[in-house]
C-alpha cells in the first residue's frame, strides 16, 4: 500500500482529521483548567487534586464503560461525546463570565470530562476498523498516532500564546469551537449499513453479560493477556520520567522549565519519528525483539542522563546531549507505542474491540499512579540523589525487559487460545 491509496480514504481523513483537532482541543483544554484552578486557588495541590481525580475517574469507570459501547452506534457515541465537550466548554465559559467559577464546579467539570473521554476513546479506537482494511492499519494507525502527536506538541505550544494574547474567555469561546468542528467532521464519515443502524441499548442482566464476556475474552486469549501486561510495563516505565521532569531539571541538571520544555520537546518529536518508522519497517522486524530492544533502550536513557549529569560540565553539551538522548528514546517509545495500537487493532475482533480496549486503557493507567507512589516513597526513605535513583530505575527497567521478553513473548502453551 502506498500513502496516496491511504489518503484517498475519505473516511480516514475525516477521522484523522477529526482526531487532530480534537487533540488541540485537549491541550488548550489542559492548559486552560490548570490556569484557572491556579488562578482560583493560588494553590498547587488543588492542581495535584484535579490531576487525581482525573486519572482515578478514567481507570476506575472504563472498562464499565465498554460494554454500553460495543453496542453503540460509534459514530453517534464520538459526535456527542465532542458535542457534550462543547457544552461543558461553553458552561465554564458561561460561570467564569459571571464570576460563579470555583474550584468545586472545576472538579464537577473534570468528572465529567472524564466521563465523556471514557465513552469517546472505545469508540475512536473500534471505529478506525471500520474505516480501513486489515491491510491498512499499520500505516493507518502509526500516521493517526504520529499525527496526534505532533497536535499535542503544537497544542501545547500555541495554548499558551492564545491564552496570554486573548485572555481566558475568548480562549474557552475557541476551545468550544475547536470540539464542534471535531464533531461536523465525524458527521461526514460513512459508515457500514450495520453500524449505522446499530441502536442497541443493554441494561440489567444483558450488560452484565456483555461486561464479563469482556474480561473473560481478554483472560482467556493468552496473547491478549501478555499484550495488556507490555502496556502496563511500557506505562510504569516511563512514570519515572515524567513524574520526576522537575527535580531531572533542577537537581540534575541545576536548570529550570527550559530543561523541562527540551526534554518534553525532543522526546514528543521522537516518539512522532518513531511511529513514522514503524509504518516502513519490514514486516518481519515488527516483533518482540523490537520491543525488548526499545525498552532496554529506555534503561539505557536514564542510566545516560545520570551520566551526563554527574560527567559532563558543560552546560551546552549537557544540552546537546540530552537533546540527542531524548529523541532517540522518544522514537524508542513511539516504535513500542505504535506496536501494541496496531496489535490490539489487528488481532481483536470488531465485536469486542470496544470493551477490550476500554479494560486496556484501565489496566494500563491504573499503574501509573501505583509506580508514582512507590517512586515518591523511594525519593523520602533512601538518602541518594536523583541521579544515582535513574541508574537504579534504568537498570531495573533493563531487566524487566528482558524478562517480559521471555514471559511476554514465549509460545502459546497447548489449548491456550489466540485471536
């Protein structure tokens, strides 16, 4: 397949496209309740409250979520969960306009955004089946992941900017828009007969059902099961990096935000480099040795910035090296990142690509704030500093991958079932 035939696919496009916006909305989104949660308590653990709360409610409702789903028109279910955002947006709006805004309504406001994203996110993931043939996902996938990278970095970026030149309100009227246009372009996606007519509502005895038929696909298909433990072990191993950026800056490398916004930057572009990659590798080459080999690589990373940081003195060669470092892990992450979407996408069914994704997302999450308490009571218990603990986190995730590459990827035992 070659990249015009992908583009030709309308269908894609639109979803792509839709997909790329959306995830601008979602970094304007991010910047702008941060501000405003600043801005009303003048206080960071209100922040680290919305975070929690954010983070609990995706990992504690999604698999919850999947089966009402799975039988769901999905089209419908990813036009009014943008067009909900919209109307949260413009509520937000509406309360901050007339100074009723606090810190509880953002808190109601972040529930309910994460009540939203638990319906879109099963959804956006079984549509993509329906947009492209099997033949098609690798490319389709590793260019959709690539993209919405590259809107996240640029969202980011620009959020800021819109917020400091056209204040809150009007950067709340443009977050609001930014979700509808989503919306109109999901809107134009043709969907198959049978999912366009599908209009099934379970409830009662019948979800439950389709809620355990959910985890019971997912623990009786072996492979699956390995599949959700790599991206549990993908997870957990970059908490280190991203939940200890500010004390990499300061203590390491005796900076400020700029060392965070270059390490952020670099490794955001080379997880967009890694996924492109991906699409033109050698289809022999996209197996478990792939992933063992980019996971080492991560121990490696944090092993080399502590090198770095206790080694090298100059602070433009800290830089450059670090820039060089961060890229090369970042296209590390966007190959192992990429492999498992395209996994899941190939292997699980239509009929359970909603519920087995939502249980995914869940088991995947849920790590992350487990390791993030585990690493906070490593920080206060032991008397080293921050670079000796990333030779100790390096060292650990080199191992761990190398296990997982026996456990993860040995052959399936007589009986055990495959897709």
């Amino acid at each position: 397949m070659n990249k015009h035939e992908l583009y030709h696919n309308h269908n894609y496009v639109y979803l792509l496209t839709s997909n790329i916006i959306n995830r601008c909305g979602d970094s304007l989104d991010t910047i702008l309740f941060t501000w405003l949660v600043y801005l009303l308590t003048n206080s960071a653990g209100w922040s680290a409250i919305i975070f929690g709360i954010n983070q609990a409610t995706s990992v504690i409702i999604q698999p919850f979520i999947g089966p009402l789903v799975e039988n769901m028109n999905k089209k419908k279910v990813l036009v009014l969960s943008d067009i909900a955002r919209v109307l949260l947006v413009l509520y937000i709006l509406y309360v901050y306009t007339q100074n009723m805004l606090s810190p509880l309504i953002l808190v109601f406001m972040t529930i309910s955004i994460s009540l939203i994203e638990a319906f879109h996110m099963p959804a956006g993931v079984a549509v993509i089946q329906h947009v492209l043939p099997n033949e098609h996902y690798d490319k389709g996938v590793s260019v959709n992941v690539s993209c919405t990278k590259i809107a996240v970095l640029v969202g980011t970026g620009l959020s800021g900017i819109v917020i400091s030149s056209f204040g809150i309100g009007i950067s709340l009227a443009i977050d609001a828009l930014i979700f509808l246009i989503s919306a109109l372009l999901i809107v134009k996606i043709e969907f198959p007969v049978q999912e366009e007519k599908k209009t099934n509502r379970i409830i009662g005895r019948e979800y439950l059902i389709s809620l355990r038929d959910g985890f019971s696909y997912v623990f009786d298909h072996k492979k699956l099961l390995k599949l959700c433990f790599l991206c549990i072990l993908i997870n957990s191993a970059v908490v280190p990096f991203d939940a200890l950026l500010a004390p990499i800056a300061r203590e390491m490398f005796s900076g400020d935000a700029k060392i965070v916004s270059l390490l952020s930057v670099s490794v955001t572009i080379g997880t967009i480099l890694g996924s492109l990659t991906f699409a033109k590798m050698k289809e022999e080459k996209k197996n478990n040795t792939l992933v063992t080999f980019c996971g080492i690589v991560l121990g490696v990373y944090y092993v080399f910035i502590a090198f770095v940081s206790k080694y090298i003195a100059n602070p433009i060669t800290q830089k450059l090296l670090l820039l060089i470092g961060s890229i090369i892990i970042g296209a590390a992450l966007g190959l192992m990142i990429t492999y498992v979407q395209v996994k899941f996408v190939k292997e699980v069914t239509k009929e359970y690509i909603g519920r087995v994704s939502a249980i995914r997302f869940s088991l995947t999450y849920a790590c992350a704030p487990v390791v993030s308490f585990v690493i906070s009571i490593i920080y206060k218990v032991t008397v080293v500093d921050t670079s000796s603990l990333f030779v100790g986190f390096g060292i650990v995730i080199i191992i761990l991958f190398l296990l997982a590459n026996k456990i993860t990827f040995s052959p399936l035992k007589k009986g055990d079932k495959s897709y």
